[in-house]
C-alpha cells in the first residue's frame, strides 16, 4: 500500500512539512512542484521554449534526480540507480527515452520517498549520520530547487499558451 505525501505530512515533523512546501498538497506561495506538473500533457512536457532550454520534463526529471541523491546523503548510503543512465539534466528530445507519465511517477517516487526517510529520520526510526542542522540545510535546500522548478515550469506553461 502506498502512503500519500498528505498522511505522512500530518504524522511528521517540521522537515516533512517543509518538504510538502515544494512538492505536496500545495503551498500558500502558489502552485509547489506537484501541481505545477500534476496538469501537464504530454505535447506540453515535450515543448522545448528555445535552443538550448531545458522542457517541462527535463527539469521534473533533474528535480527527482537530485531527490534521489539528498535521500542518500541523509541516509549515509550511496545513491541507488536511476531510472537513466547519466547525472544532472537529462536529455528526453521527444519522450521516446522516457514518456512523461514515466517522469511523473519518478518524480512522485523519490520525493515520496524522501519524505518518508525524513519523517523516519525524525521520530527515530532510522539513523543518519548527519547532524540535524546537515539534514535541515538539505531539506531546505531540495524544498526550494522544487519551488524554483515549480516557478519555471510555470512560466515555460504561460509561454506555451501565449
């Protein structure tokens, strides 16, 4: 069974609330990461606004990978594999690596499962090596690439549609 962003929000502390802020049930400063992507297609995600600009996509996707490697600071352990070959920003072209209901769920996956690492990390139920204030700069610092991503994708929607 899976566990939504929300329940284990309303269980937590003050580091998954902060997480929810950029990727959750919404956040007082506008759309946060989830929703921004939650009412994209997939001929949107594709859209690239210019040469050399990164699509809807390729920043979802960079926003996970970077999900996926604050996890494994946290939790003192290397980074397990990601769902491409490669780091940092992602090359998608048309979505025949990777289709963008794929990119959603990874998306959904690695922040869910910080989330849960975070709510663990907090009430104890898993270690980390890190001192509080590592870990809180951490989940500050992933909590505002998700609202800055959020901003952009925002802005690549207004485009499109201009």
């Amino acid at each position: 069974m899976s566990t939504s962003v929300e329940q284990v929000v309303s269980q937590s502390g003050r580091g998954a609330k902060i997480l929810n802020e950029g990727y959750g049930s919404g956040a007082w400063h506008g759309p946060d990461l989830k929703a921004a992507i939650a009412d994209v297609g997939a001929d949107l995600a594709w859209w690239r606004p210019g040469p050399g600009r990164h699509t809807i996509a390729e920043a979802a996707l960079h926003h996970a990978y970077f999900v996926r490697s604050v996890r494994a600071q946290i939790a003192g352990t290397p980074p397990e594999p990601f769902v491409l070959d490669g780091e940092d920003w992602f090359e998608l072209g048309d979505g025949s690596r990777l289709g963008w209901p794929q990119v959603q769920a990874t998306v959904d996956a690695q922040q869910r499962a910080l989330l849960a690492l975070v709510n663990d990390v907090e009430t104890g139920r898993v270690r980390s090596s890190l001192a509080e204030p590592e870990r809180f700069a951490l989940v500050l610092g992933i909590t505002c690439h998700a609202v800055y991503h959020a901003g952009q994708i925002q802005l690549i929607k207004r485009l499109k549609t201009s």
